[in-house]
C-alpha cells in the first residue's frame, strides 16, 4: 500500500499529537521494512525485535523533530540503526567475550583476493551468512556495506580504532566468503 505524501504527512502529524492511531499506522508501514534491518545487527531475532521495539519508541518521542524534509522512511531508518548502535554499544563487553569464541582461523583474512562470482546463492543464502558472523563483525560489516558508513565513523560511533573496524570488515568478508564457498559446494 503506497501512500499519497499528502496522507503521509497526516499521519506524521497525528504522530506528532501523540495519536495512537497514526503511531499504530507508522508502526504497520516500517515494521516489515526494518526488522530485517534490526536483523543485520542482532544476535538472534529475538534481539532483533527487541532492538526494533525500542527504536519505535524513539521515533514517538523524536517525531517532533522531524521536519518533513527529505524521507521519512530514510529518518525512521537512521533512527533504528541508531538504536541497534546503542543496543551494541550497552551490551559491548558480552558481544567481545562471545567474539572471542566464535573467531573463525583465518590466516588470510588481510589478503585481497579477487572477487568471486557466487551464482547460484540467494539472497536468503546471504542473509544467513551475514546472521552467522560474530556481533562484532556483523555490526561492522553492517554499517559499512548496508548503511554507507566511512571506517571512522563507524570507530567512532563504536568506539574503536580505525583498524579494528577495518579488520572486523576484512574479516567478516573472509568468514562471509567460506560460508558461501560451503554452500556452492552442496
């Protein structure tokens, strides 16, 4: 169901009235289109949809500030990933300890390496591999490949050096390219 701007703005502007109705509706509309994106940074999915809750409640309380410029599904977007960078950042020691078990031997991980063409894996076949790395490097590989974010960025929003982001990205590729590389060969 695509809405008219002009219905949109409505229901923005009920938001902004605290309307349970117009919340509700923004709720329907965004909940579908970023779970997934909750997904990427979530250890399970069940974190995923607490992640997401606790992004809605911050769209409600910053709705006010939204100025009708530029999309609003991009705002709710940000917003969302904004609140699974806290989520990572409050919960960073437990993610630190569990990557520490889960850290694949990947000698090569710092080697470029031409690149693949990976027919017959699917998008789903992606979303898995992605679900399967370790907090740290689905965070890092997250806010850079999906979201856009520059290495420093994303040091500084999670509090790391510029290298660790790039080792968690190079590494997170690596852990990517076996996983996938284990599926071509079934």
């Amino acid at each position: 169901m695509k809405l008219e701007q002009e219905e949109l703005e409505e229901i923005i502007k009920g938001c902004k009235r605290r309307h349970r109705m117009s919340q509700q509706k923004v709720y329907e509309m965004f909940y579908g289109k970023m779970l997934p994106v909750c997904n990427r940074y979530a250890k399970n999915s069940e974190e995923a949809k607490d992640i997401l809750q606790n992004g809605f409640i911050k769209v409600f309380e910053k709705i006010d500030k939204y100025d009708f410029n530029g999309s609003f599904g991009g705002w709710v977007r940000r917003l969302i990933v904004n609140t699974a960078i806290d989520h990572y950042r409050k919960h960073k020691n437990e993610y630190l300890i569990e990557n520490e078990s889960r850290i694949e031997d990947n000698e090569h991980w710092y080697e470029d390496e031409p690149t693949t063409k990976y027919e017959g894996i699917s998008a789903n076949d992606i979303q898995e591999a992605i679900s399967s790395l370790s907090p740290a490097y689905k965070m890092v590989f997250s806010l850079y490949i999906m979201e856009g974010f520059s290495h420093q960025e994303i040091a500084d929003e999670l509090d790391i050096s510029v290298g660790t982001s790039k080792s968690n990205l190079a590494k997170a590729k690596a852990n990517m390219k076996k996983i996938l590389m284990k599926k071509l060969k079934k």
